[in-house]
C-alpha cells in the first residue's frame, strides 16, 4: 500500500509539471526557463518533506529551552534530506526493483530480520540492507507490514507469522531483529505476546520507545498508539514488567531527531541505549558509523541468560 500511496503521489507531481510546462509553452516562456522552473519547484518540493518536521522539532526545542550545536543540527538536516530523496522516491516507490528477492547475503549466522517504521515498506533498507549483506553476517529479510491504517497490534501479529516462516525457511531458531522507529514497538509488541525465545538479539534504531510528542499529529491508529505516555505504551510497559524480556538489546538514537521527540524517549529500561548526534531519524538507516555500531553488536556473542 505505502509503494502504491507515494508512487500515486510522484504520478500526480509528474502530471503538476506537465501541465504547468504546457501552459507556459502556451504563453511563450522559453523551455530552458521552464526546466529550470520545473526543476526548482521539484528541489523545493523535497526540501519541504524534512524542513517540516525540522521546524515542528525546531519549535518543540525553542519551547523546552534546548539548544543543539548548530553544525550538529544542519548535518543531520542533510543526511534527512538526501535519505527522504532516496527513500520517498525510489526504494519504497519501486522497492520491488530496489530490493529484488530476499534472502540476500550468507548463510553464515542466525537470519536478520529488518522491521521498518510508520508509514514505510521494506525498502526504507535498501542502503543499510546492503551494508549488512557486505558483511557476511547471515541471510538477510526486510519485511514488509501493514496497511499503515491499522494498529500497531495488527503488524505485530503479521511479524510473528513472518519470523516463523523466516525461522522455517532458513532452518534456524533464532533471528537478530533490527527495527527503525515504529518498528521497534512492533516488535515490543510480538516479544509481549510471543516471548523473546526466538529473538538471538534485538537492535532498534530511532524508536520511539516511550512515545513521541509529534505523535499527536498522527491520523492513523498505530500513530496514536506512540503518543507519549499514552495509554497503548503504558500497557505495554505493564505486560514487559510482568514479564520481563530476556533478550540482548541495543536502542541507538539520534538527538537531532525531527520525528521523535525528546529523543531520550527512544531510551529503553532494559536496553543499552546509544545517543549519536548529527544525524536525522531516516539518516539513521543511511549513515556508515550506525551500521558499523549494529553490526559489530550482531557479531558481539549474547551474554548467557
């Protein structure tokens, strides 16, 4: 559904400029001016999916008297907005030619398992996908869940079917999950019902473990459901502390984050928690230092127990 939303959303652009070049041929404007236009309309167009959720974060920050390094921060608003380009008009659009067929990588370890976030499919992975297959690390699955209409609930259900059929596949018992943002609720929410028996180790990258304030912004089920300290989060914490998760877990989040905000709620109680700087909430999947983090914790032995 995501691949079909966003590409329906570039078709309709493509049509905005075809039109828009047409009626200017109409009234004689030169077409190097009007590529030049076209051109222009489209960087803009880009630049506003990132500097939207940097502003709401921007303002969020004003309010709670934080400051960030502003190197820091227009670093990170960099690495947002050349991740959102690929992510939002390639990998996910056409993830079925960007991603081809899974598994990739070796048979050398336990199967890697990529859980994506709100509103995305599996080709959110296409850069970090391949940084993990280079390494030799196992058979690597990015999954795709949803529609992004339903709850947070739903898709952990629709992983716990895809992980046994992951396990089967590969003839293993234990995987290594790596999730982006709404992912590692996702996940949560499949150890709270399942158990971690099957999970090797658990590694979330930008998740918004106790919720995040732009959540109120949300128009879907499973958006609501992140709202800090909201009532789906509270249960969840219930059924972990009546059932403690017995799993190796790594949350690594950015303190630039514009989508989960304050970016400590990413801090998870039984995880060791990893802040990075400089880098947006998708940059996370696109920058070299947090891959080289996940993958020499995917090859650190768990502890015993």
């Amino acid at each position: 559904m995501v691949s079909a939303v966003i590409l329906l959303l570039l078709l309709i652009e493509v049509a905005v400029y075809a039109g828009l070049a047409i009626w200017l041929t109409a009234l004689g404007v030169p077409a190097g001016q009007i590529a030049a236009l076209i051109l222009l309309l489209a960087l803009l167009w880009r630049l506003s999916h990132a500097l939207t959720s940097y502003i709401v974060a921007a303002g969020y920050r004003w309010f709670d008297k934080r400051s960030l390094p502003l190197g820091n921060s227009l670093a990170a608003l960099a690495s947002e907005l050349s991740a959102r380009a690929v992510s939002f008009n390639w990998s996910q659009p056409f993830a079925h030619w960007a991603m081809g067929a899974e598994p990739t990588g070796s048979n050398d370890g336990p199967p890697i398992v990529l859980v994506h976030g709100f509103f995305s499919n599996r080709g959110m992975w296409l850069n970090f996908r391949a940084r993990l297959v280079a390494e030799r690390l196992g058979p690597v699955y990015a999954v795709t869940l949803g529609p992004p209409t339903t709850s947070i609930d739903e898709m952990a259900e629709q992983l716990s079917r895809r992980i046994d059929e992951i396990c089967r596949a590969a003839g293993s018992e234990k995987i290594v999950v790596v999730a982006h943002s709404m992912g590692g609720l996702i996940t949560r929410a499949y150890i709270a019902r399942r158990g971690s028996g099957s999970i090797h180790k658990f590694i979330t990258l930008g998740s918004p473990h106790q919720g995040t304030r732009l959540a109120r912004l949300g128009l879907f089920e499973c958006a609501q459901q992140m709202r800090e300290g909201g009532p789906w989060l509270r249960a969840l914490e219930q059924k972990e502390a009546a059932n403690p998760p017995a799993v190796a877990t790594l949350s690594i989040y950015t303190v630039n984050d514009d989508l989960v905000y304050p970016p400590e709620t990413s801090a998870l109680a039984w995880a060791e928690n990893v802040p990075v700087s400089a880098v947006g909430h998708v940059g996370l999947l696109f920058s070299a230092s947090v891959a080289n983090r996940v993958i020499a914790a995917i090859r650190q032995p768990a502890p015993e127990g």
